[in-house]
C-alpha cells in the first residue's frame, strides 16, 4: 500500500496542461498537440480511461514515432516535457493510455518466478497469463496503439500517420522509438525484447527487481530482437521509488550495462556523454523517480542524445 500511495503521490509533480480536445505550444517549435480518448478510436473503451497525448511538429518531421509509455497512475499528458521535446526535433508522439494502476513494484515479493513475465506480457500484448493484472487484447497497448493510429490516419490523413501501420495493420515497429518511465520503461523494454523496434528508452527503469529471489526478472536476460546498442537508460542515483541499486543490477542481467562498469554520471557533462547507453543524474530535485523527464534545464540535450545518437 505505502508503494501505490507514493507512486500516485510523485505521478501528480509532472502533470501539466488542461483536458481539452485541441491544445497547443508556441514556445517549442511549431508543435501541435491534441487529446484523443480511447472511446474515439473504438466505442468499446471505457469512459473512465485518461486520453491519450499527441504532439506533431508541423515542419519538422523524421518520419520516426516516439512512443511513450507512462508510470503507474499517471496520465499521457503527464509527460509533456519530453513529448514536446521530442516532436520539437522531428518526431511524431504518441503518449499512450494504457491499464497502469498495478505497479511493477507491488510484484517483488511473488514467489512465482515469473510473475513479471506475465505481467508484462499481459499488459503489453493482452495475453491471459498474469495473476496480478486483467487486461485483454482490446486493453493492451498493442492493440491500442494500433487502435489510436488508424484513428489519427482517418482523422489526419494528410499527416501520413498510417506509415507506423504494416498492410497487415500490424505495427511498424522498426520506424518506433520506444520510451517509457517508471512501470512504462520496463513495458518499452519488453517490447524492444519481443519486437525489432527503432530503439528503447528507459528512464527511471526498468524495475522488475524481485526481492523473494533476490534477483532480476527472469525475462530481462532473456534474448531480444532489438540489439542492445540500440537501449538506453537515464536514471537517478538517488531515486526514492524504486532502489537505483536494483535498477542497475536489472541494466546489468539485461546487457546494457557489463558486470564492471554503472551508469555515467551526465550532470557536468556535454553530449555525446562518452557513447554511452545508461546514463546517471543526480541533480536536484523535488521528486528524482520523476526528474529523469521533468523541467531540468540539463535534460533536453540528454534527450536529444538518447534519442537520436547513433
């Protein structure tokens, strides 16, 4: 209980922005930003589920999708910092709503081993395997994904939205970044296992530590389709949510990180950071689980290196 109070607690610092259908930011490029509610990609979503957040730079396009998977009991519109940031230097954003009121964390003292494999799969994918989540095909983010892309495509199809959309209407997944914070940087990290995706990007994760087997989730040392030089982790060595010593351990079984060697430290440095793949902050902060995509004037030069770097 004290972890689900705490995450709900800190998910409320980064909120930002007001519930409307059409909202815009001057200050960041020519960025365009909309809410879309899961009901109007298909009437069978319920009526209590948060919108999701779209950001497009009208001039400015890499024709790449950043998709953003949020923490847990957050909004889409939470992650207004890195989503502007992002459609800023060329990519299209979606900030998806997806089922997040079971944290990762609440999973680390299950005795079934694979506890965090199933949740992450069900989640993800809607497959019927976890104990400790209900979330079916029409749930996941998979399907919602899919869902908000043929709705953007009939709404705007000027923008070209239907390019992340194989002919089969599966996902395009290699012209997709993806991202994710907290609980969402574990899910944006499964997918890069099970799809060839663009690249991942954790901040604040991944987190699926299990202190019952005192060790990381099975699924993380499993192999991947998406190459590990294409990963990258930003956390904060002082995170008060989750233990940063048990998220490098958790970069470690999954290769991002050699058994030697923690993530940079980038406070006092400039980009490209050494070529590294996870990175370290320790600037201050009111909620440093939350700062990896929060306000800081030293982050939008990291971003731009996680996201783009070669």
């Amino acid at each position: 209980m004290k972890i689900l109070i705490k995450l709900l607690l800190v998910t409320v610092l980064i909120s930002c922005g007001k519930d409307e259908d059409i909202l815009s930011d001057n200050s960041i490029g020519e960025n365009v930003s909309i809410l879309v509610h899961p009901r109007q990609t298909d009437a069978n979503y319920s009526t209590t589920d948060k919108s999701h957040f779209i950001v497009r730079n009208t001039k400015n396009h890499l024709n790449k999708l950043m998709l953003f998977i949020g923490g847990s009991f957050s909004s889409p519109q939470d992650y207004t910092f890195i989503s502007e940031h992002s459609a800023s230097i060329g990519f299209d954003v979606i900030s998806i709503s997806y089922p997040n009121n079971v944290p990762a964390a609440s999973l680390a003292s299950s005795s079934n081993q694979f506890a965090f494999d199933n949740y992450r799969d069900e989640i993800c994918f809607g497959n019927q395997v976890s104990n400790d989540v209900e979330v079916d095909i029409l749930n996941s983010i998979n399907r919602r994904i899919i869902k908000l892309i043929q709705y953007l495509e009939s709404t705007y199809p000027e923008q070209n939205w239907n390019q992340y959309l194989m002919p089969s209407n599966n996902i395009d997944w290699e012209k997709i970044v993806v991202a994710g914070h907290s609980q969402g940087a574990g899910h944006a990290c499964y997918l890069g296992k099970k799809r060839l995706v663009e690249r991942v990007i954790m901040f604040s994760g991944p987190n699926d530590y299990s202190t019952h087997f005192n060790s990381p989730a099975n699924w993380l040392s499993e192999d991947g389709l998406t190459e590990l030089s294409k990963q990258y982790a930003l956390l904060h060595i002082n995170d008060e949510i989750i233990s940063y010593d048990f998220q490098v351990l958790n970069l470690k079984d999954l290769g991002v990180l050699s058994l030697s060697e923690d993530p940079l430290l980038v406070d006092d440095l400039s980009s490209p950071y050494n070529n590294k793949n996870a990175l370290s902050l320790n600037i201050p902060a009111f909620s440093n689980h939350n700062s990896t995509v929060g306000g800081n004037a030293k982050l939008p030069n990291i971003w731009t290196y996680i996201l783009t770097s070669e």
